[in-house]
C-alpha cells in the first residue's frame, strides 16, 4: 500500500470541485486509490507531539520548566 498528501490545488478541476480541503491523502492498495480529504484545524502542527491536543504554549512549558527548577534548588 503506497500513501502520499497532495496540495488539492494539483488535482485536476472535476476532482478539485468535490473536494473543500486544501491537502488529500492518496492512498493506493489493491489497484484501487482513494482520496481521503484532511481536514486541518488551525493549530495543528505536527511537532507538538504528546501537546498535540493541549493549550501549553512555549511560554507556558518554559514557566513551568522554570519553576520545576527553582523547587529543585
């Protein structure tokens, strides 16, 4: 099975009108290739791990960081 994300702007204009997205999942397996839409929410952001779904900022983890590290002292 073969899986890759397109910028729906490559796709041509049939398929482009179906689908309200910006990026496609592609996946190929059998001889048959689905589209699958991905909906992206406004802070996703692959990087953030275990945080993915939490409100810490960087200023926050840094605060709390910061504080761990005086109680230690």
């Amino acid at each position: 099975m073969n899986e890759l994300v397109l910028n729906t702007s490559t796709l041509p204009e049939p398929l482009l009108r179906l689908i309200r997205t910006e990026k496609v999942k592609v996946r190929e397996a059998d001889g048959e290739i689905r589209l699958t839409p991905i909906l992206e929410t406004k802070g996703d952001c692959p990087l953030r791990g275990l945080a993915a779904d939490s409100n810490l900022t960087v200023d926050k983890f840094l605060a709390m960081t910061h504080d761990e590290t005086e109680m230690r002292t």
